[in-house]
C-alpha cells in the first residue's frame, strides 16, 4: 500500500499539476486544475483550467467559462493544427488523467 502510494506521488510532482477544488454560491464543485500546458515548437505555459466536476465523477471542460491565459494555450494548441477551440462541453475521465481539449477544423 505504501509504495502505491509513493508512485502516484512521484507520478504528480513529476506532472507538476495541482488542483485546488471550490464550491460555487449554486452548490457545483469546480476543480480548478493548474499545470504547464505543452504547446508543439513552444515553451510550455502554466494555465489554470477551470473543471466542473460531475455526479458520475468526470470533469466538465467549458472554453467559455475558462480564464484568459487557458483561452490562450487553447487557441495556440489549435492554430498549430490549422484549427481552433471547439466551443462545445468536453469531458475527462479516468484515473492519472489531467487535461483534455479538443479542436474543430476550421474548413
């Protein structure tokens, strides 16, 4: 027991990811991710994406309801594919898991 849980604390300072969790005045719970958002050619950014945590324990991605800097990070990942942000709700899920976006073709 004590070496998982050694592993997945090297596994997170390794990621360099942090959350900070906050309730809203409506009662959801938002986790409010921070780490260094990797950009292909670039160096990578530290951003706070803004997740909605959901009832069956996923977390909701919402561009709209993030701040600018993730905005930003967002829009550059996707300007590198010839793309940009989706404006739809993305969600992630599953143990070790960090971050997730997605892209829409602009063709």
């Amino acid at each position: 027991m004590t070496v998982l849980l050694l592993l997945a604390a090297i596994v997170a300072k390794t990621q360099g990811a942090y959350d900070e969790v906050r309730e809203t005045a409506d009662g959801e719970i938002v986790v409010m991710r921070t780490f260094d958002w990797e950009i292909e050619g670039q160096r990578a950014k530290r951003v706070t994406v803004h997740w909605l945590l959901q009832e069956d324990g996923s977390m909701r991605y919402d561009f709209d309801r993030q701040p600018a800097a993730t905005q930003d990070a967002h829009r550059r990942s996707c300007a590198l594919q010839g793309m940009q942000p989706s404006r739809g709700v993305g969600r992630i899920s599953g143990e070790g898991t960090i971050h997730g976006f997605s892209c829409t073709d602009l063709r």
